[in-house]
C-alpha cells in the first residue's frame, strides 16, 4: 500500500507543524484549514501566522479548505472537535484509510477515547495514535523530537512510522494503542495539577510528587482499561508527562499556573488563553475512573480546582492528610 500522499487536517498549531514534519520525511502532503484566508497565507507567504507566528513553511506544503483524496489521513483537531470534524467528512475518504488521532483527550459526555469517537464516525477507517513529548513549535522548527505510534497492525504501525520519519523527527512504532491514548489524555490534567502547585508558589518538591504521585495514578487507569502499564516507561507516558508538567510552555501547565494563582476557569478563558486540552478532560476522567472504581485522588482534585469547588492549596492540603499506605 502506497504511503506518499499525506491529509492533515486542522489548521492549528500541531496540524501545521505535523504537516511540516511530514514534508520533510519527503511525503506529498496538503494542509486542510478552517478559511480560504488561512490557506491563501500558506501557500503565497508559507507560514500560518494564526498558528505559528514567526516560523516558515517548508515551500511545497498545500493548504486548501476540504480535504482530498490521501494515503494517511492525520487529524490535528481539538478533542472535543473530533465528532464535529468526521461528522462533516464523506466516510469513504477514510475507508480502509490509516487514519492517525493526534489530539490528546477524552470526550465530553461519552467519556470515549478519539478512536473510539472515530469508530462511531468512520468504522472502516483504519485506527492510529499519536503521542508523545513534543511541542509544536519545536516539530515545526526541526527540532528533534520522538513521540510514538501505536497501532493494532505491527506491519502497517512500523510502515506508517517510516512513512514518517524525517530528519528531526522520530515516531517509534508500538502496539498498546489503548495505554498511549489514555495516557496522553490524562498527562493534560497532571499538566494543570503540576501549574497550579507553581502558580501558587507551593514549591518544587510538592510538583515532583504530584508528578510521581499522578504517573502511579495512571498506571491505574491504564491497566483498567486494558492498556498496559509498560506504554507508560516509554515516550507516550513517562516523556510526555515530564514535559507537559515541567514546561512553561505546555498549555495545561500555564492554565494550572493562572488556577494556582487564584484565577476562576471562566475568568482564564475569558482573558484568551489558548486552548487547554486538560481543562474539558478532568471531569470526563474524573467520571472515567468512578465508572471504572478506581481510585483517582489526583484527578478528582484537579476537577475540583477547575470547576472552581476548592483551591489548589486546600486540594494539597487534604490529599497530604490522606491515611499513610505502602507506595504503589
């Protein structure tokens, strides 16, 4: 099965910079935006200002406004967009397609995985996740950056991560594609956990725990739902967690910093801050792992910071009350 002919679609920050990799591992590859103006910027001027301000665009990537006929379909799009997007797509573009999910999140309301969404939306797509510790800036730039695939095909895994391999940019295949999508969706909310410990000035020995505390926690969850807790050693768990809550500029660990801060969720988002995958994935993981009967300290406290029932110091103050156990 030929791999050249690339989709990618969402004109975003990660959309375009998931273009540009693809680009540069030498694929045929078009860009699907929201507006002709976006588009029209892309292929004139070859940056996305919108997206990615001050980056230039590899001159052969296409920007058109509906999607096309391709060999590997890529959807960039926000979580809780995903339903939304494929509901406007023929199904027969993406029949016996690979179709790789690269937004890290579970569904408002359904509490489903992005391919569960996608197996609802397009059953004879061909399923594949995308994760891992990268910022889209550093992708788009050429920075190095290694995430993992997953995929329930060993073959095609290994064919699509060559397919996409560039000079800068390394998927590893793996085969958990269950543990690498429930663990990027929940690193988002240890990300607001870890920025709001920050933002409240609650120091760096406290961020390390929650860290360590919240990598237990998913393993919990992982393993509940059929992944398994190896997934988590390797980029999709360990490297993304560390990074998304350690750095400034994760998304999640600027919105916990303005949490932490005493800030309420309406005000952050009202003030424009961008898009913080974290923020409509905790109380979905919260109802997650009640549904599951799993016990999740952590992720219930972040819900109650986000839906402005307690204050991060109050959160930290209760969970180190908690009765003393062996570590597990």
């Amino acid at each position: 099965m030929p791999l050249d002919r690339v989709c990618v679609i969402g004109g975003g920050a990660w959309g375009t910079a998931l273009a540009q990799a693809a680009i540069l591992a030498g694929r045929t590859v078009h860009l699907v935006v929201r507006d002709v103006g976006q588009a029209e910027e892309i292929n004139r001027s070859h940056s996305n200002s919108r997206a990615l301000p001050g980056q230039e665009l590899h001159a052969g990537l296409r920007a058109t406004t509906h999607p096309e006929e391709a060999d590997i379909v890529i959807l960039a799009v926000p979580a809780q967009a995903t339903r939304t997007v494929l509901a406007g797509m023929d199904p027969a573009l993406l029949a016996g397609k690979p179709v790789i999910l690269s937004a890290k999140g579970l569904e408002t309301g359904t509490l489903a995985r992005q391919s569960e969404i996608l197996a609802d939306m397009a059953p004879e797509a061909v399923p594949f996740v995308l994760s891992g510790p990268s910022f889209a800036s550093d992708l788009a730039a050429g920075r190095p950056t290694a995430v993992t695939l997953a995929g329930d095909d060993a073959t095609q895994t290994s064919a699509l991560a060559a397919a996409l391999a560039g000079p800068s940019f390394r998927p590893y295949a793996a085969d958990d594609r269950v543990g690498v999508e429930v663990a990027g969706a929940l690193k988002n909310v240890y990300a607001l956990a870890c920025g709001a410990v920050e933002g409240a000035g609650l120091g760096a020995s406290a961020r390390a725990a929650l860290i360590a505390r919240g990598y237990a926690e998913m393993a919990r969850l992982v393993t509940a739902m059929g992944g398994s807790a190896h997934t988590l050693t390797g980029l999709a768990g360990l490297g993304d967690l560390t990074l998304t809550c350690t750095s400034v500029q994760s998304r999640n660990y600027q919105f916990g910093m303005a949490l932490g801060a005493g800030r309420q969720t309406d005000a952050i988002l009202a003030g424009g801050a961008k898009l913080a995958e974290g923020v409509a994935t905790a109380p979905v993981a919260a109802a997650l792992a009640r549904s599951l009967g799993i016990d999740a300290p952590l992720i219930d406290a972040v819900d109650a910071v986000v839906a402005g029932r307690a204050d991060i110091a109050t959160i930290v103050a209760g969970l180190m009350s908690r009765p003393l156990k062996r570590e597990d």
